[in-house]
C-alpha cells in the first residue's frame, strides 16, 4: 500500500486489520504518536490526514492509503521547530511529554478549522464566517487531548500565543 507520510512517499505490506497508529510505530519506526488509551478516549495519537486530526488508534491503516498523513515528526521542517512545538518549550506545555505529539498534531488541525470558520458546541455565534479563539474555544476544541500530568495551562498559553500571533501576522499583511 502507498501513503504520503510527513512528505514522503511511503510503500508498506501489512495485515489490513493494521491500525494506522501502529503502522507508523510499528513497521515504519515514527514513534512519536504514542499508545495511550488504544480507545479514542486521550488523543495521544493523535495525527493528520490531509490536514484533519485523526485519532490513529481507532483508524485502519488500510483507508488512508494513497493520502496524506502528518506525525509529529513531519511538524518541523527544514530543521527547524514547528512554531507551536517552540511554543510548548517556552511555556511548559508538557511534564512527561506523552500527549504533547498528540496534542501538536491535535493543536495544528484545530487552528486550521478555526480559520475556516468552523463552529465548536461553545461558538457563540454560528452564523458568524470567523470563529474567535477565545479561552473557552480552545479548550473546548482541545478537549480530545488529555495531559494525565495536568501541563493544560501550559498547553492553552502555548497554543493561544501561537496562533494569536499568526493571527496578528494575517491582519497585518
């Protein structure tokens, strides 16, 4: 089967009944994703198929072939840190460091759906074409993601601060 993976056209033979999850870690050595509660329940694995995150654990490995998949490896480029995983540094978003590939990924997709103006269960506003990342927003949208260390204020400034300044860069140009 053929797949997109972090940029990189990947060929791979497995059993079909192959999670995505363990594809990556398994047979192609991208440990990042991490294993958490293997339910969909923590967002651990949390990675993206052309741009929409995807909990890997609950995926077969054999419905996204031909597309596009980002781990948490594929974020920085050009050896360089994703600006949301330099973020993370600069403010603790992490203790363990278990959920943050997954909270990464899960962070990137969100900022995304929010430039779309894609409405969350707390959007105050529906009809409105832009949606505001306020507090209440973001945790919601990262609701998916569970830190069992408690780094979630070090997580939301992280994030807020990312994109908050992207956004600022946007009204500017």
């Amino acid at each position: 089967m053929q797949f997109t993976i972090n940029g990189d056209p990947v060929e791979a033979a497995f059993d079909v009944r192959t999670s995505l999850l363990d594809l990556l870690r398994d047979h192609l050595g991208l440990t990042g994703s991490k294993k958490g509660c293997n339910q969909g329940a923590c967002g651990a694995c949390t990675v993206l198929v052309d741009g929409e995150r995807i909990n890997a654990c609950l995926a077969l490995a054999v419905q996204y072939q031909g597309r596009s998949i980002t781990t948490v490896e594929g974020l920085a480029g050009n050896g360089m840190l994703h600006p949301l995983q330099r973020a993370f540094i600069e403010h603790d978003g992490f203790q363990c460091g278990y959920c943050t590939p997954g909270q990464l990924c899960s962070a990137v997709a969100m900022a995304d759906e929010v430039a779309r103006g894609i409405p969350s269960v707390v959007t105050a506003d529906l009809s409105a074409g832009t949606v505001t990342l306020d507090h209440d927003e973001l945790r919601e949208r990262m609701s998916g993601n569970l830190c069992r260390c408690g780094a979630y204020n070090g997580i939301i400034d992280a994030i807020a601060e990312t994109y908050s300044a992207e956004a600022a860069k946007q009204e500017a140009a």
